[in-house]
C-alpha cells in the first residue's frame, strides 16, 4: 500500500496537462522557497495580476547568504525594487534562455522601471543572458546547445546567478530559482568598482572637456539619462599606459568620450554592422558593430563582457580601447542605429567641447538606492534569521 500511493500519484501528475496552473503561493511552497514566499506575502500588490511573467525566485540559501553580505546594511535594501527586478516581461523558458546563451546572449525587461529608481527616460531595467563566448572569457565555460546546460542570468553591478530549477509554471507565467539573489543595476561607477575596474573611472575624471562647466565627469555620466559606456579592462589599458599618462585634458577628454554613447546599446539588440556614434566629435565619427559566432566586437575591440545593467543604461567591457583611427566619417546619409534613446541620424547632439546640450543630467536620485523599506527589510531579516536558525 505505501508503495502503491506514490506510484498512483505519479500516474496522476503524468496524467495532467503539462502547463497546470498553480497560485504562486503553492509554487513556492513546493520549491520550498521560503523566504522569497514570505516576501511575496508581504508584498502582495507587487504580484497582483501579473500575467505572462517570469518570476526569477532566490533559493533560501540565496537569501541567507545576501543577509549575511548586506548585515548592517540591510535597512538600505529596497525590497519592492528588488521584487520587481526579479520579474521578467514574458514567458522566459529554459529553452529561450539557453538558446540566447548559445548565441550572442539576451536582455529581457523587468517589470524595474519606477522613475526614482531608473534613470532610462521612462524605460525598465533589464537582466541579460550572457553569451556562451563571454561565459567562456570569463572561465566559466557554459556547455552550448543543450537544454541542460547551465543558464546563468546577469543582473546589476555585473554580478550572476545561475538557474538550479526551471520552468515551473504558476498562473502567471514561469518560475525560476536562481542560487543568489540579482543586485539592483546602479551607476557606471559603482558598476565598474564592484568589479574593480579601475582605470576607466580615473581617466574619466580626467576629461573635464566632456562636460559642460567643467563639472566632474564621473557624476555627469553617473546620473545622464540613458548611455552606453564601452569600457576597456585595467589589462587593457596597462598595456597602453605610456600613452593615456601623457594625454593632456583635451586629449583624455576625447579618447575618452570615444568610449561613451547617447542612448542604450545592448549587445544582442544591436544588429550587426550598426554604426554607433559616441558623445566625442558631435556626430562626425562613428564605429561599426560586428556580431557574429566569435562574438561581439566594436571597432577593433572584442567586448569581453557584456550588457551589465546599469541604472542609466548598459557597461560593456572591452580587451582594447577604442581608437580614433578605427572610426568611420559619418556623413548626412550614414544611416545611425539608435539603440533605446540614443541620436537617430548622422548628428549626434554633441560639440567637439561637450556632450549634447539635449541631454538631460539625471535628477532622479538614482545615485546610490538608499531608500529605507524598514518592514520589507525586517520581513527578510525574520526570514534569514530563520533560516540561519535551522542551520
Ligand atoms: C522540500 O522539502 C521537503 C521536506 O524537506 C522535501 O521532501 C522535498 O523534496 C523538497 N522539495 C524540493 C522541490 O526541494
Ligand atoms: C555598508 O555601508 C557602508 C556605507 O555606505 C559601506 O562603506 C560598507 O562597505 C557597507 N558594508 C557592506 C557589507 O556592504
Ligand atoms: C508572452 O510573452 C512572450 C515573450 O516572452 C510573447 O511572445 C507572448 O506573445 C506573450 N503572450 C501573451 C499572451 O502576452
Ligand atoms: C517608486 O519609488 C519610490 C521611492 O523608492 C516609492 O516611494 C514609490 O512608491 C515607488 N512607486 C512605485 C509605483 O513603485
Ligand atoms: C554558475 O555556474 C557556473 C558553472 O557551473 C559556475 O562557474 C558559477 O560560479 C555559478 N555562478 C553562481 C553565481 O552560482
Ligand atoms: C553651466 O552654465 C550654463 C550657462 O552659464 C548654466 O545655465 C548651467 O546651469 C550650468 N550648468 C551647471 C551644471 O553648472
Ligand atoms: C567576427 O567579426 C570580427 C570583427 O569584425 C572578426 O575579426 C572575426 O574574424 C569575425 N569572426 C567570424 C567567425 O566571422
Ligand atoms: C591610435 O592608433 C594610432 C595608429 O595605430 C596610434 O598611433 C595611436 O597611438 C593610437 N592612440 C591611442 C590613444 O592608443
Ligand atoms: C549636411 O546637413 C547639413 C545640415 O542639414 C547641411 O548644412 C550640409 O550641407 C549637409 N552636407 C551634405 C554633404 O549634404
Ligand atoms: C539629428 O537629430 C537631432 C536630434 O536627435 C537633431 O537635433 C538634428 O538636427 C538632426 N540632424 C539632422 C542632420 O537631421
Ligand atoms: C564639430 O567638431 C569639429 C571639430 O572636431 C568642428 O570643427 C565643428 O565646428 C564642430 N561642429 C559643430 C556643429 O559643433
């Protein structure tokens, strides 16, 4: 008898239509997902009638382990923010993700896009599925091809997860269980710091001719709405040191502000063969983007890693700085890819002494994310408590 239930309760479960619809509730329950189920119950408006959604779900030990690295901090984490990155536009299954990883890798939207916290000029945030190729840079040589590959998802400050379950559907959509919980995207600097990319930023600083009054650089493109920075690695840079030290402002400001672009440039929805013109040269200069099964690549530079989320737009990290030499003319019939809010003509707004004077330095407040949510904090602290507590 005790053998035969079991039995009979799987005949049933095969029985059953493939995609039976369960609340969210019941889901997380039965992934025993604990702690983001708590968070769902505190924040039931979040999840009310959500349809077609993908609900990217930490593991408890996923939530622990964040309490332990946000400890003091943990009153500073904004915890509707962090639900909503957690949601994707769309039916995102397993299949879909691994084929993208295959290839040059995706972005899909998230349901993040609260003005005060997204400075894309009325557009959400985005997770990214990194390509197989940049995986493979990075060491983790991610197999291709297979539905059983591992899928990993790149949220803010360039930091991963991986999916452990997948494609369990609930009334609105897919669940899937991530092993760590996604940062929220922040500024280019915080970005580039959490990853220790350093040199960029401090050159950065230095061109001064890329703002307007002489304002500094790293909080102007900090706060701008909607922008792309193709940033080259520390290696990189090293190993073009003599150079970039002996560059006076003028001279940094524009071999800088060849790395940075009006407007939203994600790696896998720039056709290849696109012109992208950055904010240095007012629109006179422009680069070709190629795609193709070697990877991404800008100019004479492969992009390394890709499509780190930003608040204000995306990171992209280059093997080698870009260089005027490798840029084409743009002239009045160079057709312009625009990317999300960028220039879409020949003209980029730009001076040779300035960025675009229609651009718009964020005022938004999405430096730093310091809102308070003290009940959503000490929904999670309860939880991880509980959690450390069974351990
Ligand atoms: C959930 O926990 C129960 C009890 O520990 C266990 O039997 C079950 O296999 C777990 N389910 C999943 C999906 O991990
Ligand atoms: C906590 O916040 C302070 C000030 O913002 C910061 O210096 C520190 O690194 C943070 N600690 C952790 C563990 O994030
Ligand atoms: C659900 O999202 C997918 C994209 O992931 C889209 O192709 C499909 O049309 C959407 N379905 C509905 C009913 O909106
Ligand atoms: C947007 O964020 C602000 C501050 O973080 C919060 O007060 C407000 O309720 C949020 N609005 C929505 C629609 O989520
Ligand atoms: C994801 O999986 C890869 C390959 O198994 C591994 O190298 C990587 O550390 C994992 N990342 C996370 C965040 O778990
Ligand atoms: C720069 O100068 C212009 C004209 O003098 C002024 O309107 C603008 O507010 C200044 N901008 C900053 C950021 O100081
Ligand atoms: C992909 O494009 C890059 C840049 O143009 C080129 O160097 C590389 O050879 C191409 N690879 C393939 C397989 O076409
Ligand atoms: C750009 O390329 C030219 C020609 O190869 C070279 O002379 C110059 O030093 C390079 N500039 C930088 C900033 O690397
Ligand atoms: C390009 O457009 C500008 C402004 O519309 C015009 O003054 C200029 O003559 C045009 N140049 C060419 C080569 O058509
Ligand atoms: C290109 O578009 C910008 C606005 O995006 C506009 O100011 C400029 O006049 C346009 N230039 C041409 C040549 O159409
Ligand atoms: C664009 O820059 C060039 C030099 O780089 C300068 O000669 C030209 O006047 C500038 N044009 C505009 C419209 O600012």
């Amino acid at each position: 008898m005790l053998l035969r239930s079991p039995c009979l309760l799987a005949l049933l479960v095969a029985l059953l239509p493939a995609v039976t619809a369960q609340s969210l509730t019941t889901a997380l329950q039965q992934q025993n997902l604990t702690a983001f189920n708590a968070l769902v119950t505190a924040y039931p408006d979040l999840f009310a009638g959500l349809t077609n959604t993908t609900i990217l779900a930490p593991s408890d030990a996923a939530f622990s382990a964040a309490q332990q690295i946000v400890g003091a901090n943990a009153s500073n984490v904004d915890i509707p923010s962090l639900l909503v990155y957690h949601q994707l536009v769309g039916a995102a299954s397993l299949k879909s993700l691994s084929m993208a990883q295959a290839g040059n890798g995706e972005v899909v939207q998230t349901n993040l896009k609260n003005a005060s916290e997204v400075n894309m000029g009325g557009v959400s945030n985005v997770v990214s599925v990194p390509s197989a190729v940049t995986l493979k840079q990075q060491g983790l040589g991610a197999s291709t091809g297979q539905t059983s590959q591992q899928v990993t998802i790149t949220g803010g400050l360039g930091a991963g997860a991986n999916i452990t379950t997948g494609d369990i559907a609930w009334d609105g959509g897919l669940l899937q269980v991530l092993d760590k919980v996604l940062d929220l995207p922040d500024v280019c600097s915080k970005t580039l710091a959490a990853n220790k990319v350093t040199t960029f930023v401090q050159y950065l600083s230095r061109a001064t001719n890329l703002t307007p009054n002489g304002t500094n650089p790293v909080a102007y493109y900090d706060t701008l709405t909607s922008l792309t920075c193709f940033v080259p690695d520390d290696t990189a840079f090293a190993a073009q040191a003599p150079i970039y030290n002996a560059m006076n402002t003028q001279e940094i400001s524009e071999n800088i502000g060849l790395h940075v672009f009006a407007g939203v440039f994600y790696g896998p929805e720039t056709p290849s063969g696109s012109i992208l013109v950055p904010v240095w040269g007012n629109g006179t200069r422009g680069f070709v983007f190629q795609s193709n099964s070697s990877g991404m690549f800008i100019g004479n530079s492969q992009l390394i890693r890709s499509d780190w989320a930003l608040s204000n737009g995306v990171i992209h990290v280059l093997n080698k700085p870009l260089n005027e030499s490798d840029s084409i003319a743009i002239t009045n019939s160079t057709v312009v890819f625009a990317g999300v809010g960028g220039p879409s003509n020949g003209s980029a707004p730009t001076t040779s002494a300035g960025p675009s004077t229609s651009q718009t330095a964020g005022s938004s407040g999405a430096l730093g994310r310091q809102t308070i949510f003290a009940s959503g904090m000490a929904v999670l602290a309860a939880v991880a408590g509980s959690i450390l507590a069974l351990i």
